[in-house]
C-alpha cells in the first residue's frame, strides 16, 4: 500500500547538502515527491512510496549528510499524489 508523509526538519539543514542528500536517498528507494529549503532555515518534504520502504527510508534521511545536524522533526501523514512519479528538489 502507496503511503504519503510530509516532513519539516530543522537545525542545521540548510547549507550542508541536505536537499541533495534527501534527492539521493529517494531515488534509491524509488520514492517520490519533493524536497524544498523554507525562509526559516528548515527543509520541508513530501514523499510516497509503499508504507515498508518509508520506515527504512525515513530512518536514513534523519541521518542527514555530513554537516547536518537534524534537531526537530515535524511528520503528518499526507494524501497519496498518484501524479508524482519522481522525486525532485524544489527551488526556493
């Protein structure tokens, strides 16, 4: 079963890689959605895959990549997009 969740991060990533590091991540496990930087320094994203895949991936995105340092995580369930089929980061 496809699940939806939409996350917002804070700490320190912004600066350190962390959208890309997200855009990896998704695209290896064959994730969709997108990931964009907020005005107040956090990273919000919005991924759906099948509900087993979300947990492994979920616990390897609070990792971060190097530099980061992930202090606060905001997480809701979401609607499915049945239009998303990639995952992609968002500009500003």
């Amino acid at each position: 079963m496809i699940r939806a969740r939409l996350f917002q991060l804070a700490g320190r990533v912004q600066g350190v890689g962390f959208r890309w590091h997200t855009l990896r991540l998704a695209r290896q496990g064959e994730l969709a959605g997108w990931v964009k930087n907020l005005p107040n320094g956090d990273v919000e994203l919005f991924v759906q895959a099948e509900e087993s895949v979300l947990g492994v991936w979920e616990s390897r995105l609070l990792k971060g990549p190097p530099g980061a340092r992930v202090l606060q995580v905001k997480k809701q369930e979401a609607r499915v997009n049945p239009n998303l089929k990639d995952f992609v980061i968002l500009e500003e």
